[in-house]
C-alpha cells in the first residue's frame, strides 16, 4: 500500500493573509509543518501543494518537493485531488500547511484504519479530539464532529453539536482536527461531485463526502495542537516551540 502526504497551501488565507510565510523559530509555518510530515517517516513521499510561486519556492529551495495547481481551487481536496490524479498512490494524507506540530503517533493511528479494512469499506479516516472549553465549544473557528457508536462521523458543524438542552446528559464534544486520510478513488470522486448546499452554507468540506455517502472513520486522539488561524494563535505557537 503506497501512502504519501500532501500538505495544501494558500499564500492569501482569508483570516490571516500569508500566515504559511510567518517566522516560526528561524523557518516559516509551512517550512516547519513540512520537515515535521517528513521527520515522521510514515510516508513514501511528501508533497507541498500550492497555487503560491512563494510558497513553491520556499519549500523547493530548502530541498523539499513541491507542486504548482494548475487551476484555481476552492478546498485543499480539490488542490490535493488534481495533483495526485495521476500518480500511482493508496492512500492520500492531507496534513494542513498551518500545523507545525504534526504529531507521529495521531497520524499512525489514522493509517491504521486503512490497514485494518479489508473491504475497503472506509473511504475516508480523520482526527477529533475532545473539548471541554464552552468557549471553544461555541468559538465558530472550531469545527465539531457528532459520530456514532462505531465512531463514523455523522456530521461536522462551526455551531455546538449536539445542542446541549439537558445540561444534565454528560455530553462530550469533539473538535475536528484538520488531517484526513483518503483513499485515492474517494478524493478523485470528491473533486468531480459538486458542492452542495450543507457543505456551502458551513464551509467545511468534508460535510460533502457525507452528502454523497462517503464513510468518515473518526479516531480519538489526545493531542490538542496549534492551528495557526489568527495572528494569536502564531504567538501561541512561537511559545510553543520556544
């Protein structure tokens, strides 16, 4: 089964514009988060992908590898999607371009999933990590995941889910991290299959796959991170890695 990581980066993010450039102890954001994808040698190749000359450059000029889209994109998928289309790969890690410290153990268990499904049954596996925080519960920059008894995701949403009209029912709340593994022929299927109005109206992209019947495998994991959103959370991760 051959895996490889590709790594999606926009130079002009909406919340905070050339985030991926900004100094991270000596590197940029998207140089860190790409040595720390390598370093945990779970992939056969390691990709930055990039609609971004600067970002191109950055990685290719520190003797990374790199890939220029060629049309422009909505989602990191669809950018993720065209540039694998044509290679000979299993399985396709997407690791955000805004998270530094990529961790081995969260991204092995990810993999797992696909090593343990012999029907193939799975189409796509990804992170949630439990939340306690009301204000991060009801922060609409986190994105929550509902699953079922067997952990496949029900639904993603920036409101708090499930609604908590009991405050007596001992409810856990899940933040949705931003890795997913696909299957080659579900991410080639995501790129083709138009968005619909849950995915338009949330603006989360996996909410497709659900829309068109994908099975979402969610695994737990303990490990919070830094996603680099705003210009604070840039200092938090500075502190971080100080």
């Amino acid at each position: 089964m051959k895996i490889i990581s590709m790594i999606p980066a926009r130079y002009a993010a909406s919340r905070f514009p050339g985030k991926l450039m900004q100094d991270l102890g000596g590197k940029s954001v998207i140089l860190r988060t790409y040595e720390a994808t390598v370093a945990t040698h779970l992939f056969d190749d390691v990709y930055v992908v990039t609609d971004s000359e600067i970002i191109y450059d950055e990685i290719v000029n520190h003797g990374g590898k790199a890939i220029m889209s060629i049309k422009e994109h909505q989602s990191g998928s669809d950018r993720i999607a065209e540039a694998v289309a044509h290679l000979d790969v299993d399985i396709v890690v997407n690791v955000q371009g805004d998270e530094p410290f990529t961790e081995v153990e969260s991204l092995r268990k990810v993999l797992e999933v696909f090593k343990n499904d012999d029907k193939k049954s799975i189409d796509l596996a990804s992170l949630m990590v439990e939340i306690k925080d009301w204000e991060e519960i009801n922060n609409s920059n986190t994105v929550k995941v509902i699953v079922d008894q067997n952990d496949f995701a029900l639904y993603f949403s920036r409101s708090p889910i499930p609604f908590p009209r009991d405050k007596e029912v001992d409810t856990r709340y899940f933040k949705h991290k931003g890795i997913y593994a696909f299957r080659k022929e579900a991410l080639l299927d995501f790129y083709k299959l138009p968005m619909q109005f849950l995915e338009a109206t949330e603006k989360i992209e996996c909410i497709r796959y659900l829309e068109y019947g994908k099975r979402i495998k969610m695994v737990e994991t303990n490990v919070q991170g830094v996603e680099i959103d705003t210009p604070e959370d840039l200092e938090r991760a500075k502190k971080l890695w100080r």
